[in-house]
C-alpha cells in the first residue's frame, strides 16, 4: 500500500518523445488525437506523494487557455452554490437558528407578567409584577453561548451541504469532459471504417475482394455509428446531472483547468484531508454543542435572584394601604427534589461522550476514503502510462495489417478485428485520463481548494 502512495519516477517524457517524433503527417494526425486526451493531465500529478510526474507532465499544459478554462467549472460551481435549492433552504434554516441568539440574549432584559382574578364579594383583584434578573448564576450566559454555539454548528452544517454540491458538480462536469473524449474517438472510428469501407468497395469493384467483404465492413460501419450515438447518449444523460445542479445551463467545452487539480504540498495530503473536511469540522462544532448543553443541565437547577416590583390594581380598599412592592426576591426549582436535573447532567455526559467518539470514527472514515481516492489515482495513473504504449502499439500494428492484408499476408477479417480493438483502447485510453481527473477533483474538494472557485469565503454562509 505505501508504495502506491510513493513517488514513482516514470520516464513519461520518453512516451512523449515517441509520439512527437512522428513523421509520417497521416500518422501524425491519428496520434494527435489520441494525444489530445490528455491536455489537462498535469493537473492530477501535483501531491507530496506523487512529485516525481509534475516535471514529466508539464508539457502537456495549455497557459494561453488557462483563464478561459477557469471560467468553465468555475462558472457551474457557482451557479450550483447560487441556484441550487438545498443551498436556499439551509440558509433559511440558518437565518432562523440565528434569532434563537436573540431570544437568549433576551433573557437579560426585565420580564412583565400580569394576573387577574375574581374573588368573592364581587372583590375584582389584578397585579402586575416586573421582573429583573440580577444573578443567574450563568445560566444565561450558558443559554447565550449554546445559541452561538449551535448556530455555529449550522454554519458548518451549510458548508457540509456546499462541499457535497462542490464535489457532485465539479464531478459531473469532468464526466462531460470525458465522454466528449470519448465520443471524439468514437467520431474518428467511424471515419477510419468509411475509409476502410470505401477501400474495400474499390477493391471490390477491381474483382480483388468478395461481396462479403464489403457486407462485413459495412457491417463494421454502422456499429460504429451505434456506438456514437450511445456514447452521445450519455452526454445527454450527463449534461441533465449536470443542470440538476446548477439549475441553470452553464458552458461545457471548457476543458477543467490543471489548476483545479494541483493538490497542495505544504503538508501530508491525509493529514490535510482530516483537518479541513467539511464533516470533520461540523463534528467537532457539535462536540462544542454538546458542551455547552451541559453546562445548561448543570446550572440549570441553581437559583436566580431577581429584583421584584409589584403593584395591585383594581382592588377595593378604602385604606391608605400603599400596593405598590419592591425588593429582591431568590428563586430556584428542583424537579422531584433534584434527581430529575440530575438525571438530565448525567444524560449529557453520556452524549458529549458520545460525540467524542464520533468524531473519532468521523476521522477514520475520512482517512479511510482519502486513502481510498489516492490509492485509485495512482493506480490510474499506472494505467494510464501503460495504456499509451498500448494504444501506440496497436496503432503501429494495423498500420501493420494494413500493409500486409495490400500482400495478402493477412484477410480482411484480421484488418477490421484490429481496429475494433485499436478503438477499444482509445476509448479506454480516454476513461482512464478521465477517472483519475475526477478522482483528482474529490481529493481537491475534500482540502476545501474548491470553495474559493465556487465564490465561499472563508466564514461566509
């Protein structure tokens, strides 16, 4: 396991150079376009653990686009964070936990009550009391910092919901982006089988190939237009994810920028991935919740001390009695002599305990899928160096068959069986580069290197 995570020195320049050193202008084209898959690439090469491709992969980018490119998934990461309607709710949600602040607050201020009554001999009878507290013994301050607390913790809470959208997004975009790969090498597919077809028909005319031949390519044909329309299909699919989000249509032929793919290097990417997660973060806001409950249970059964003004009114007396009262007045309850507010301190323990706990196994599921997403990423990184020479070599071979099928050294069969497979490889060519660059974008948006791009400010909710 750790030496998929370690730096692997793979001399990619060497796989560069061959294809570059082509001469022949036909060949030329056919790689160009398998070589244009990989446009961005270095952009899921920079990571401590990964350094060694940074220099190889370099060659690949395109400066010239890279503001245009910031545009693309920029432009759907904030149309996602504006429109989508979760983002809506949540803020509402948080807008209303916010007057719980005020409501505790509030419980500094004096309290008014009124009392009336009808006693006997028709002797009406009202009171007004006021209420002011002067000692609370922290309970109110203990209400004022669980509200802060809590909306605090629905602060993370929005920005728990905001990596999600970020990562479905950014996710759905780069799928767009490879099956438009894909579907280039599905339109170059059918070129080469109407050529083949075309050649075989000439062959066909000059009594130098059999009618079935021709049926055979043609055949060859029309699947690959099949295979085109369902690789467009997907887009289809794909783009309908992709608006679901953003709610409103948003520029795709913008490839993502290499930027947006860059890990950072200051610090072991895990370790990175633990202390900025969205998750991680609102877990340890609710372990101050839990906190700050418990403080309320444990001064919830002390007493305050008010200062007390009462005045009677509507009374029937005809003495010079006066029924106004001030002084200072201590109050307290104990809820079935005390043990239910014990009952209610040890239930909080009991839960702080438990939010400890979770946040332990919060961080375990979060090292365990970091470690998930690198691993997977350097081995399509593997694979995608593998899967260049293969490509480059069945390239090299119907070339090959071609030439020898002009001899009769080789059937017509044999000629058709090697392009499907050098199609085959391209398109796996393409969902490889594909796979790694969303693998690469989850990893950038569990950092939070994402947020800044969907226009989330540090602290703005």
């Amino acid at each position: 396991m750790n030496d998929l995570l370690s730096n692997k020195n793979i001399p990619l320049n060497n796989i560069n150079n061959r294809f570059l050193s082509q001469k022949n202008a036909k060949k030329w084209l056919r790689i160009a376009i398998v070589g244009g898959l990989f446009s961005h690439f270095p952009a899921i090469a920079a990571t401590p653990d990964f350094k060694g491709y940074n220099d190889d992969l370099s060659a690949f980018s395109d400066d010239g686009d890279a503001e245009q490119s910031k545009l693309g998934l920029a432009s759907a990461l904030r149309a996602t964070m504006n429109h989508h309607p979760a983002i809506h709710g949540n803020r509402a949600e948080l807008n209303g936990v916010k007057y719980a602040i005020d409501t505790a607050e509030a419980g500094r201020y004096p309290s008014l009550n009124a009392q009336a009554g009808n006693v006997s001999n028709d002797n009406g009878q009202a009171t007004l009391r006021l209420d002011q507290p002067l000692w609370a013994f922290g309970k109110i301050d203990a209400s004022i910092d669980y509200a802060n607390a809590n909306y605090e913790a629905q602060e993370v809470g929005l920005l728990q919901l905001q990596r999600q959208l970020i990562e479905d997004t950014a996710t759905a975009y780069a799928k767009i982006e490879g099956i438009k790969q894909r579907e280039l090498v599905a339109l170059a597919n059918i070129e080469e089988h109407q050529n083949l077809h075309q050649r075989i028909e000439r062959r066909q005319k000059g009594q130098m190939a059999s009618q079935s031949d021709v049926r055979l390519a043609y055949s060859r044909l029309m699947l690959a237009k099949s295979q085109q329309q369902s690789v467009h299909g997907e887009l289809l699919v794909a783009e309908n994810d992709l608006l679901a989000l953003t709610q409103i249509m948003v520029p795709t032929s913008i490839a993502v920028d290499p930027e947006y793919t860059l890990l950072p290097c200051c610090a072991p990417i895990e370790q990175l991935i633990v202390d900025q997660s969205a998750d991680m973060l609102f877990k340890q806001q609710q372990l101050v919740v839990v906190r700050k409950e418990l403080k309320q249970e444990e001064l919830a059964s002390t007493p305050t001390v008010y200062f007390r003004a009462e005045h009677d009114i509507g009374q029937k007396t005809y003495d010079s009695i006066d029924r106004t009262r001030v002084g200072l007045v201590i109050e307290g309850n104990l809820d079935g002599m005390g043990f239910a507010a014990i009952g209610r301190v040890n239930s909080a323990k009991l839960r702080l305990k438990a939010a400890q706990f979770d946040i332990n196994n919060t961080a375990n599921d979060i090292r365990r899928r970091a470690k998930t997403l690198m691993l997977n990423r350097s081995l399509q990184i593997d694979l995608l160096t593998s899967q260049q020479l293969i490509v480059e070599a069945i390239s090299e071979t119907r070339e090959s068959f071609l030439r020898q099928y002009d001899t009769g050294r080789k059937s017509w069969l044999e000629l058709l069986n090697t392009q499907r497979e050098f199609t085959e490889e391209r398109l796996q060519l393409a969902q490889i580069k594909n796979d790694a660059l969303i693998l690469s974008l989850r990893l950038m948006t569990l950092t939070g290197s994402l947020d800044l791009a969907a226009g989330i400010q540090k602290n703005d909710q």
